[in-house]
C-alpha cells in the first residue's frame, strides 16, 4: 500500500470503498489457505497484515518499506507485527505484494529477491495496477513505471521459477467509469500528477462498496477486465537458491 495514499486517506482508510473491496479480494483468494506468518512487502501503513492479522488465523507479520524511518516492533490484536527498512531470510510463508512491482524499474530483480528469502512452499499474493490504456497522472503521482496485464503478470511470475495457481482481474464493475474518467483526464491540458483516490460522501462510497462486494463471488474466474489483477504463486523446490 502506498504511503502517499495512506496519507491521503488518513482514519478513513478501513471504511473506503477501495481498499475495503481489496481487503475482501485478498480475503477470498486466500479462502482454505492456512498460513503462520506473512511478510508484506511494501506495506505502507500495513493495511493489509492488520486485516489479514484480525481476520485469519495468520499469528505473526513482518511489514517491509524502505519508507519506514526506523524500525519498530508492536502488536496487534494480541498477535506480533514487525516494521522493517529491509531484511534478510524470513521464516514466512506467505508474501503479500500489494501494488508494489510497478513501483520498480527491475519487477523481475526486485521478485526474485524476495523469492530467495523465502523457504520452499511459501506461497505469494501478488496484486498490480491493470492495463496501460489506463496510464494517467494518479500513476505519475504514485512513481509507477508501468500497468499490467494479466497475462503479463503471470508471465513475469512464471520466469520466476513461481508456480501461478491462480490469477485474475478485480475492480471490473467499476472499470468502465475509471475509463471514461482517465481518458477524460488525458484530455485536459496542463494538469499537474496527483493522486485519483479521495474520500467520497458516506452514500458514494457505500454504493460503491456494494458493487465490489457483490463481484467477488465472481473474482476468480474475471480474465476479461478490472482495475486491478492479482497472482497466487507458490515457491518449489525448484526455486530454492
């Protein structure tokens, strides 16, 4: 997650639609998995190890941020969450990735990086902004270097040595007015990068987490479209170093 948008958001982020509706998809991609530990890469405000660390039966998080000003060890819910610049092998098996690789020049260096720090059967979730037909200055704002589409995330994970056991669009009830407001945005002049996300009135944003709600009983057969697409991968033997 990122800190700028964190920043923007500020108390309001566990109630906006956005990263309410991505909390529930995580929720269900991770549906009869069980996992110990998490390491969340690129956590920001660690959104997404505080739900996971309430919400599963997960018992320990180790958040990772080069944002980070120090390092810092608390807890939450009664279980054990880790602030961390960086690290060196980690016990965890299960590495979340949300929206963190188009951050990257190198998205291939940067995955197998952490690939190595991780033990056989750890398994990754990994979720990237969609399509670049939707460039726009929220991604200049955000430092991103590039959209994805799924079928180049899977790729990018297979040539990881990473298993794909799953991936597929999300955000695709809401991709239609996205569109039309990016493409409407590229077409004013003179407007300086900045951030797309902001707070909504109490019955936008609820609407708007109703739509999401309802397309997650079809997330994972969604290969056509949506805002945003996510990977489940798991490390082998193979991928051992």
């Amino acid at each position: 997650m990122d800190v700028k948008e964190s920043g923007i958001l500020g108390d309001s982020i566990n109630s906006h639609w956005y990263y309410a509706s991505k909390a529930l998809a995580v929720a269900n991609l991770l549906k009869g998995r069980t996992f110990r530990k998490v390491l969340d890469v690129g956590a920001g405000s660690a959104f997404f190890s505080h739900f996971l660390l309430e919400n599963s039966d997960i018992r320990e998080a180790l958040c990772i941020d080069t944002a980070y000003t120090g390092e810092k060890d608390e807890a939450y819910r009664g279980k054990p969450i880790h602030f961390r610049r960086t690290i060196g092998m980690s016990d965890a098996d299960l590495v979340l990735m949300m929206d963190v690789l188009e951050h990257v020049e190198d998205d291939k260096a940067m995955l197998e990086d952490y690939i190595a720090k991780v033990p056989s059967g750890t398994e990754f979730l990994i979720s990237v902004p969609a399509f670049q037909s939707l460039w726009s200055g929220h991604d200049e704002f955000l430092g991103h270097y590039r959209r994805y589409r799924l079928t180049q995330l899977e790729d990018l994970i297979r040539s990881t040595g990473l298993s794909v056991l799953g991936g597929n669009y999300y955000f695709g009830a809401v991709f239609p007015l996205a569109a039309t407001v990016r493409l409407l945005g590229r077409l004013r002049s003179g407007q300086n990068p900045k951030s797309q996300l902001m707070r909504h009135h109490p019955v936008i944003n609820r609407i708007l987490a109703s739509i999401c709600r309802l397309e997650i009983c079809i997330q994972k057969s969604n290969r056509c479209a949506g805002l945003t697409a996510f990977c489940l991968a798991r490390k082998n033997k193979t991928n051992a170093v």
